[in-house]
C-alpha cells in the first residue's frame, strides 16, 4: 500500500515538474527568449512538406501541394532549404538563392486559386527545427501563402571555406526551361522576359 501511494505521488510530481518544464519552455519561446532568424511559426511548423526542386546537395522544400493546410500557426510555414549532401563539412550558416518558381496560393477565403511564375535573390538563414531538430534555410520574408509548385534555382554556399554552387530543378522540366532559367539566373538581372515561357505555370486546381 505504501509502495502503491509513493508511485503516485513520484509519477505527479514528475507530471507536475514536466508541466512547469513545458510551460516555462513555451513563455521563453514566445518571449524572444529563443532567437532565430526567421518567424518563430517556421520553425515549430508541423505541415506535411514536398520537394519543389533538388540537386545533389540542398532540397527546396515547401508545403504540401496538393493538400495545403491554411489558417492554424502550427501549419505556417516559408520555403526553407534541406542540406541533403554527404560532405562531413557543414555548410555555413548563411546562402545564396536565384532562381524561378512557379507557385499558387488561395484567395477569396480558399475559395479560388491563383497562380504565379516570380523569381527569388535573397539570401536564407540556418535555424533548426525547434521540434525535430533538422537543419532548415529559411526565407526571412514572409511568404506563408504561397506553395511552390516547381523551381530552377542556384544555390551558392560555402564548405570548408570554400564557395560552392549547384543549380536544382524539379522533376519533368523540359530542356528549354532549364535554358531560359538558367540565362537568367547567370545573367544577373531582375526582369523576366515576356518573350520567354521561363516555366510553364500551371493551371490545375
């Protein structure tokens, strides 16, 4: 009998000292406690991802395509990089991303959807995943609405001290795409062409 009452009483007070632990965990997060780099919904973002584009090194990750969950903080969350190489050197905390995506998002309350082709030249930042722990390059702006649907993008990073870059494609596009992605990419500027398809955007809901 008493053996029975002190493992009650041990199991609620670890119950109650993991509470404490969590809540105490939970204010710091909130508060700033806990710098990053990018929204804090980032990186305790719990949605279903795809790979938009990949190389041999990095991922370009999104939300889910065909299934996107909108309006809970839990299911928020940028583009982000995944570092999938085999190197025993880790990249460096900071990269360089251009390149062009195609994208939808809902509008009028979900009700209708739209789609887009645009370009991204910004610089990603490494925050882990206060969850799972892994690794992400996050945009630091915000773009929660929109879902990647596929991409030709340069990723430039540095490895030992050393400046290295790949390009990443997503899966079925066609040789004329890469073409036109990849001039604009080397080329430098920051206008699309009206003469060139880039990527075919895609229009099925």
């Amino acid at each position: 009998m008493k053996n029975t009452k002190r493992r009650k009483f041990i199991k609620t007070w670890i119950l109650m000292l993991l509470s404490i632990l969590l809540i105490v965990t939970l204010i710091g997060f909130f508060s700033g406690s806990f710098n990053t780099n990018c929204t804090k919904t980032d990186i305790i973002s719990l949605t279903p991802r795809h790979i938009a584009s990949e190389g041999e090194h990095w991922a370009l990750c999104s939300r889910e395509k065909k299934n996107p969950i909108y309006g809970s903080v839990l299911f928020q969350a940028t583009p982000y990089l995944i570092y999938q190489g085999s190197s025993k050197y880790s990249p460096g905390k900071k990269v360089d991303v251009r390149g062009l995506y195609t994208y939808h998002k809902q509008i009028n309350n979900g009700k209708e959807t739209f789609f887009n082709l645009s370009f991204m030249d910004d610089q990603l930042v490494m925050n882990r995943h206060f969850v799972i722990g892994e690794k992400r390059w996050f945009y630091r702006t915000d773009l929660t609405d929109e879902v990647i649907d596929k991409a030709f993008v340069k990723v430039i990073w540095k490895e030992a001290g050393k400046s290295r870059h790949e390009y990443l494609a997503s899966e079925n596009l066609t040789q004329q795409e890469k073409k036109e992605c990849r001039e604009w990419i080397d080329s430098g500027g920051n206008t699309l062409d009206e003469h060139k398809t880039y990527l075919k955007v895609e229009q099925e809901k």
